[in-house]
C-alpha cells in the first residue's frame, strides 16, 4: 500500500508465475519440465521468466559429410598432462608433451623387434633363421588409473589380437597379451574402468569385454568359452585312476546384440560409469539418432536411451538428426549425475547429456550448452581430470561452451485472476521490474469485469484491451528504498492502465524476442484503485464531458505517480535508520554516526551486524574481549549476534595472550626464574636460594672461577669484559636467571657529582677525601651523615622518569609496595635510610638475609613481569586443510597476517605493543600455556608441521626433503625401496602369452 491507499496484486518467485497459464490454460509450472509445450521457461539461478532457451545449432555446409569411424583410432591422456593417440598409419603411438609441448613419435613394433633366438647347442634349427613380424595392427587406447598404457591390437591373419601393456612410470617396451586364436579379438575402443581395469569394445563382433586392474580377463555372464575340452592323457600309470588334462576356458564376454533393435545397429563406443558398468553407444544409418545402453555383467540394464531428446533444445529442431561419432563421460561431484558428451556424425558440434541412473534403465537430459568443434581431427573425444578434450592437428582442446544463446520468438501468458473486492474498482498502474534487452519488447492487454465469468478465458474473446507500452522509470522502483537492478535495460517498467474497470482484472502477456536475446519478467505489479486526483481535488466542471474527463484523470495521473513516489519516501523514512530495512547504500552514513569507516571488504550482512551492536563493541574496545570480536568480523565466515555476547557463550577461536601471564614462577628451590628465552636449568647438585646468604653464593662464584681470592665477590650486575661470559654461565645454572639490572644508576650519580662540582679537586675537598675520579665515588650502602649522604639523597630527589631510571624507580616501588614506610624497611635491614627513594640497587649481594630475598625476587618476579606487561600476542587458526599446497601457504598466510595487524592496530590501546602468530607456531618450552596458547593435534608427526621444500618459498631446517620420481610412487615395486613378491610385478593375463619386450621395475 502506498501513501495514498493503493493497494497491489504481485506475482513473485516461481510460485506465483507457475499459477499463470498459456493460451491453452495449461499452468506454466506443469509445462517447463517438458520443453516440448513449452515456450516459456523459469530461470531458477535468476529467479526471472524468460523465453525458452535453445542450443544454437552449428552453421555447417549446404552438403555436410559425415566423418568416417575409422578415423577414430583412440587417445588418452596421463596424470601429468601428456597426450598419447595411435597415429595415422595405425602402426604406431605418438605422445605430445606436456614438458616440451610438441609432438613426437613414442613407440612403433620395429622399435622393439624380437631378434632371432639363439639356438642351444645340438638343436635343430632352419637353414635360415628369419625374424618375426611384428607389424601390429593398432585400434583403441586407454590409460588406467594405475598408470599403464593399454593399446588394443587389431587381430590380422594368424595374429589373433590382444593388448600392448606400457607402464608409464617404469617407462621401456610394451607387454603383450594375445587372446586365444579361436577368439580373435578386434578392438575398436578402449575405457578405462574407475579404480583400474579397462572395458574393451569388439565392434565386429559386437561384444565387449572386462579387463580387472590386474589386466585379467573378467567373466561376463556365466558361459565361458572352451578352448580345450578335458582329454585322457596318453601315459596313463599301471595302477591307480587315469590321468586326465583339465579342459581350459576363457572368460566370457558381454553381448551387446541385446542392445541392438535391427542388424544394422553398430556399437562404435564404450565408456565405464562410476558404479563399473559400461554404457554403449549404438548408431544405426537407418535411424535418425544414436542410442546409449547401459550393461552389467554382460547383460543389458532396461532399454537404451534415445538421443532424440535433445530436439526439443535444439535450435529449430524440427529437422534435426542426431547420428553419433564419439562419446566421453565425465563423472558429476559428489551428488550429481555423470554427464555424457556426444560429437555428431559431422564432426562439427558436440551435445551433453545429464545421465540418470535407475534400475529401469537411462535417462538423458539435455543441456542447454552449445559445444562447437573447431577444425576436429576426428581422432575423438578424451575425457581427462574432469573435462572433455577434441584434437586440433596434434594438440587437444578443450571443449568449452559458448555463449551464445537461441530463444523462441515469442510466447503469451496469461495471469491469473486479481480481485480488487471492489465493483467498478479503476485499476491504476502497472509495474514490471524487467530486463529488455535491445530488440525485445513485452505487449499487455488487460481484460476488467465485475463478473468473474465474463472475463475472456483465451484469445478468442474480443474484450481484450491493449494498453501502452511499459516505460522505463528512471528514479527506480516505485517501492521506497528498495535497491534493485537499475541500468539502461534493466529496472521497473510502468504503464497506466486506460479503461481497465472493474472487480476483477486479468492480464495476458507477450513476450517477444530477437531468438538473440529474450526479455526476463522478475515481478509483476497491478495497483488499485486509482487515486484520481480529477475526483479529490478538481471541481465538479472537469468531469461533466466524459471524454476530457478521462484524458483529464489519466493525465493527472502523471503527476500522482511522482508526487505518490516522493510522499511514500518520507512516509518510510525510518527504514533507513532501521539497520535491519536499511538499504546498503546507505550503511556507510549509518556507520558514520559512529565516526566508523566500514571496510569495503565487507559484506552488507557483516556490516548490519556491526553497526547493531556497535554500543557493545566501543565497551569493550581496548580490551582483549573487543579485540577478539573485530577480529570475528574480519576473519569469520559466517557471522552472527554472538560475536558480541559475552565470552562464556561462545568459543573464540582468535586468542588473545598478555605477555605478563606467560611468566614463569617456579619454586625457588630449582631458580624462581622468567627467562622467556629458553627453559629453566636447574643443576644437579644443591641448589642455591636467598636463605642460604650472600657468602655462599660468594663463595660458589669463587669455586665456578677457580679462584682462591677471599675477597672477590658476586657482582649482581654483568661484570663485563672477559668475566662476563662466566659471570652469565654461573648465574644461570645457580640463580636460575641472569640479573638484568646495569650500572645505569651509578653513571647518573656520577654525572650528577661532576656538574655539581666541576673539577675532582673541588668534589675531594667538601668530601674530605682523595678522589682519582669521579668513577670513585661508590653508591652508598646505607645512609650515613656527611657530604656523601647530602649529596646522595639530593641526587635522588632530582630523578626524573627515564630510561635509564625506569629499573632503579621500579626498585622504589616495589620497596613501598613491600614495606610501606621507610621506618619498616630500615628496621629489617638494619639500615637509616631517610627515604624509600634513597635506597638504591645493591652492587653485591646485601648481608642482610631480607635485603637479599627482596633483591631476588625483584629480579626474578618482579622485572619479568613489568617487562611482559602491556604487550599481548594474536593468535590466529591455521587449519590445516590451508596447508596442502605449500606454494600457496605463504601468500595465504601473509594475507592474514596483514590484515590481523590492521585490525589490532585499530583496536588495541595507544600504549601497548602486539605480534600476530598462528597456532601452531607458538608451542615452545618455556613459553606456551598447553591448552591456551596451543592446538591439540599430532605434534612432529603432522604433515603440514614439516612440509616438503621448495625453492624460494621456504627456510632450510622448517622442511624435509621428499622422495623424487620413481620413489614417490605407491602402486609400484621400485628397486632400493621394495621387496620383490613371490610372483611378478604385474599378475598374468587369462592366458599369458611371449612379450614384446621385458617388464621392468624402476632402478
């Protein structure tokens, strides 16, 4: 309803166009699964109907000629990209490589002649030796999944047929089989099975055969050929029952004439579906199109499916044939069907099928892709890592839809029945949110009664009324705030209806198109009543001649569009401060209540999100709870109002680590330490602690230097020079910890004494003394009277917060935390000091039992802890499945990182600092937190922890060195990794016959 009260009838969605009808009163949804009925179809992707699409047909000579199938020889294609076909004499195999990228001769019968055999001494032998033929008749080709070549071998004369064996990963000379000689064998193609094996088509003898991944012969059905029958043997013992040979059988074949519905029926291709049944494709010259059966274990499964539904797809179908060439079968994704590509007998387009699966037999269903074959060679077509591949000369192409899409001319509908429940109701506009592309146009007629029954129910009646074309609007939907497509073809069309009067109101519908482009209808809209603003707001003059009364109310109606438009605008204005109606468009203004510019990366459904729950997140902005929650926005997939409820109802998967948490505090007796640097040492023997006093472990540092000087102590600072390398390896094994504090405190002091005196002479004289240099004046241990105490507590009063002073001013601290009152702190050490600012770091370790308990665990607990605060570690997820291709780790990886500090960067407090780091790089002794800073998974043992190296994309040390080619294959024996069987390394065939050439493992 708009702001004037107008209602409207829609038709939206599948559903509502479906209700509708063709001039025949059939409902539009029972006609689109036949295309045959039907001129209109639904576009389910787009949500729009349109004309119904066709398959262009090929633009081909007045006179084609169909290819002939001896030119199919077969072709496949390996695991790393190289393209092997039988070449043109049919005498030999050419590969074009994918290393080189060009073609080459790969294998012919003379490159592997037996030689003559030497005879053994005393044999007979010919008077003249003579070589065997070995001129191979070659039809048929496939590559299995276990990576051997099988190349069918054409039975001539007394050769009775077979298949050459390559192995691709040892490389070398083919192995024969040879089928029996009262089985010839005439391969005419060749499929691979799925797991291994192959499928042979015999087209002479119209038979196909089954070949495991062993290369055995498998049984087909239940009756086997005999080859020989059981015979008594000749030498039979003097006693016991005779000695008979075994009759000898061979597997049996599948029969394919089942499949074939007159003698002229010819099977001409082979392919293997997922489940290892084999689909047959059937051509017959005496029929208009092709046939694909399908056959288990020898035997036909329901009756085969007709090309012939691809008529109705196909652009002016009336007169088309569909005779087949070839076929190739790529097997759908989990969950669909396979799809079957066919190449017409004239080598210039080609035609895919969904294939249907039942028990009943196939079904094919056509698609709707236009396939043209540029310059076919006609050796056929190869399916290869989920693609359909043709030759182009001595390349293969893939073969790629085009887009160029055939629709129907033209087609009519009609609506059904709207119902104002109004008598005499005067139907408004028309909206239509459409695309008409150029030479495409969309026709109404309108039909209006108060009587249901006088409505005109087809296109016989003559109470249809045309009414004026649909106009583009130019400010978009009449809808307010609704963002639709708006370009120059495509946005809401409106018109005015004329004479449209009365309850009920039906529409009929044309759409016409150029068969290049078609018109697309998404919605429909029909107002009511109309808003007259002759009746509102004209005198009653205006209406007294009927004819200028109606010119005068429809071109009033002009302006009540406009004026209706904007006051619907204002009337809804609160939808665009309504985050959930708001339009994307403007989001960005919303968000800039806030001061907050969204990123443009994200979504419009993450940025509603944000801006309702901004409140909550400028909360907790600043803490690790609001860090985590832009991190959610940033980095999650699919978002939601959790992200900002609190931390006990949802798992975080982005952690945040406060540096100060990660400090160590273990029990003093193996070294109260928090070197985050490695883990603690603890020694064998006693170890030292503060209660044991300052003269052990005076006495301890004299041992670890084997000196025998009483008087030289422990410094609690580096020492530096030659001393400082023991001075570390001593207080490390016995302390636990190094002391971090310097002799910063003492170089001020003394920078204090020189600007107050000037000269060494004058600083000597007021402290009575004899000063070489200023260096001479020690840091006093306790407050005395005399000029080195005035000096001393006046130094400390004029300290400012620095760099250098920050370790001496946390001393203080933690001494007033400690003690309070300087009174306290005296009255345990023994000591006069006239403030807790007086007191500096001991030089050695204090006499006093307390002062050096405070000064350990200043050292151990408190500094640590004031060195990890305000700095805190990003740990971001890094699943594994990111991780298989290496090459691509990195970029991903970097991608994250950088966004990862953008947004932390924004979001932290002013003061810290911050790193960003994955999972599974943070498990490190000493630092991480098991269960907080780390991933539950196979540790060492995970793939992804230790991948393969590559150049210039990782560090040595991080990766290992993979096997190379042949050690990397796991379907062969290969010699240095393998222990040879007890038989060989490929199974015998059914009746294992000599070999062109010996087999061969990889060395």
């Amino acid at each position: 309803m708009d702001a004037n009260g107008t209602r409207f009838w829609m038709l939206l969605g599948e559903r509502d166009w479906g209700d509708c009808t063709s001039l025949d009163g059939v409902l539009l949804r029972d006609t689109w699964p036949d295309a045959d009925s039907a001129d209109l179809d639904w576009d389910t992707k787009r949500q729009e109907l349109t004309l119904r699409a066709q398959v262009p047909r090929f633009a081909h000579a007045p006179q084609p000629t169909d290819l002939h199938l001896e030119r199919r020889r077969g072709a496949a294609r390996d695991r790393y990209g190289n393209w092997y076909w039988i070449d043109e004499r049919e005498r030999g195999l050419r590969i074009w490589s994918a290393g080189s990228e060009r073609a080459s001769h790969f294998w012919a019968p003379d490159d592997t002649a037996c030689a003559p055999q030497i005879p053994a001494p005393g044999a007979f032998v010919p008077p003249t030796p003579t070589v065997p033929s070995v001129d191979l008749h070659l039809r048929g080709l496939a590559i299995t999944d276990d990576h051997y070549l099988l190349v069918g071998v054409d039975a001539e004369g007394d050769d009775p047929g077979g298949l050459l064996v390559f192995d691709l990963h040892a490389g070398g000379g083919p192995r024969r089989i040879r089928w029996p000689v009262s089985i010839p064998l005439r391969p005419f193609d060749i499929a691979a099975l799925p797991g291994g094996g192959v499928l042979l088509l015999d087209r002479a003898a119209r038979r196909y055969w089954a070949l495991d991944r062993n290369l055995n012969v498998v049984p087909l059905g239940t009756s086997n050929y005999d080859l020989a029958s059981e015979q008594v043997e000749a030498f039979q013992p003097l006693a016991g029952p005779p000695r008979r040979r075994a009759a000898r059988r061979f597997p049996a074949s599948g029969n394919l004439r089942t499949a074939a519905a007159t003698l002229s029926a010819d099977p001409i291709a082979i392919a293997a579906l997922p489940d290892g049944t084999a689909l047959v494709l059937i051509d017959d010259p005496h029929q208009p199109f092709s046939t694909v059966a399908r056959f288990r274990d020898g035997a036909m499964v329901g009756q085969p499916a007709s090309l012939e539904a691809i008529i109705r797809e196909v652009e002016s179908g009336t007169d088309f044939t569909l005779r087949a060439y070839d076929m190739a079968l790529v097997p759908g994704s989990v969950g669909a069907n396979p799809t079957l590509y066919v190449v017409a007998a004239d080598g210039n387009q080609a035609f895919a099928f969904d294939i249907g699966v039942t028990e009943a037999g196939l079904t094919l269903t056509p698609k709707r892709e236009y396939l043209p074959l540029r310059l076919f060679s006609a050796r056929g077509i190869v399916a290869a890592g989920g693609r359909v591949y043709y030759d182009f000369g001595e390349r293969w192409l893939p073969l790629v839809p085009q887009t160029r899409p055939r629709y129907v001319e033209r087609a009519t509908l009609l609506s059904w029945v709207f119902d104002s429940r109004t008598p005499g109701c005067v139907w408004h506009r028309l909206m239509l949110d459409a695309c008409l592309p150029p030479d495409t146009s969309i026709l109404i007629w309108s039909c209006a009664s108060d009587d249901p029954d006088l409505l005109t129910p087809n296109d016989s009646g003559q109470d249809w009324q045309p009414e004026p074309g649909p106009h583009l609007r130019r400010s978009g939907s009449e809808i307010p705030y609704i963002d639709g497509p708006q370009s120059e073809r495509n946005g809401t069309y409106e018109l005015l209806f004329q004479r449209a009067r009365g309850r009920y109101l039906q529409l009929k519908i044309e759409l016409v198109g150029s068969t290049r482009a078609a018109p697309h209808l998404r919605a429909l809209r029909a107002y009511y009543p109309r808003f007259s603003y002759l009746e509102r707001y004209l005198p009653a003059v205006y209406r007294e001649d009927q004819l200028s009364a109606s010119f005068m109310d429809r071109f009033l109606a002009n302006f009540e569009g406009i004026f209706t438009s904007i006051e619907d605008r204002i009337a809804a204005a609160n939808l665009l401060i309504d985050i959930r109606s708001a339009p994307p468009a403007t989001l960005e203004w919303l968000a800039g209540w806030f001061d907050v510019a969204l990123d443009p990366a994200w979504d419009d459904e993450r940025r509603r999100l944000f801006i309702a729950n901004a409140m909550t997140f400028f909360q907790w902005r600043g803490t690790t709870r609001g860090i985590q929650m832009a991190l959610q926005l940033a980095f999650d997939r699919c978002v939601d109002p959790s992200i900002f409820a609190p931390v006990s109802d949802r798992k975080v998967r982005y952690r945040i680590i406060e540096q100060f948490r990660t400090r160590s505090v273990p029990p003093v007796a193996i070294g109260d330490a928090s070197d985050l640097g490695g883990p603690l040492i603890a020694t064998a023997g006693a170890a030292w602690s503060p209660t044991l006093g300052a003269a052990d472990l005076d006495r301890r540092y004299r041992a670890a230097l084997g000196t025998t000087n009483t008087t030289l102590r422990f410094p609690l600072r580096d020492p530096g020079g030659a001393q400082s390398a023991a001075w570390q390896t001593f207080a490390r094994a016995t302390l636990g910890f190094v002391p971090t504090t310097t002799l910063l405190e003492e170089t001020l002091w003394h920078a204090y004494l020189q600007v107050q005196y000037g000269t060494v002479e004058e600083l000597s004289d007021k402290h009575d003394t004899t000063y070489r240099s200023f260096a001479d004046v020690l840091v006093p241990v306790n407050a005395t009277t005399g000029p080195v105490a005035d000096d001393w507590l006046s130094f400390t009063l004029t300290l400012a917060i620095s760099p250098a002073t920050i370790t001496w001013l946390r001393w203080q601290q933690f001494l007033a935390h400690r003690y309070r009152r300087v009174s306290a702190l005296n009255k345990t050490y023994d000591t006069n000091w006239p403030a807790l600012s007086a007191v500096p770091l001991p030089r050695y370790a204090p006499g006093s039992t307390a002062a050096l308990t405070d000064w350990y665990l200043f050292e151990s607990r408190v500094l640590p802890m004031h060195r990890g605060a305000h700095q805190f570690r990003v740990l971001l997820p890094n699943p594994v499945s990111t991780l298989t291709d290496h090459g691509q780790l990195g970029a991903v990886q970097q991608e994250q990182l950088r966004l990862a500090r953008r947004v932390v960067e924004l979001e932290k407090p002013a003061h810290t600092e911050f790193s960003v780091r994955f999972y599974w790089a943070m498990f490190r002794l000493g630092e991480a937190r098991l269960g907080d800073d780390t991933l539950l998974d196979l540790g060492g043992r995970s793939s992804f922890l230790n991948p393969p190296a590559t150049l210039d994309q990782v560090y040595l040390g991080e990766t290992s060195l993979v096997a190379g080619h042949p050690f990397d294959i796991p379907d062969r024996l290969v010699a240095g990794r393998d222990q040879l069987p007890a038989r060989g390394l490929l199974p015998e065939p059914a009746t294992p016959e000599a070999t062109l050439a010996p087999r061969r493992s990889h060395l």
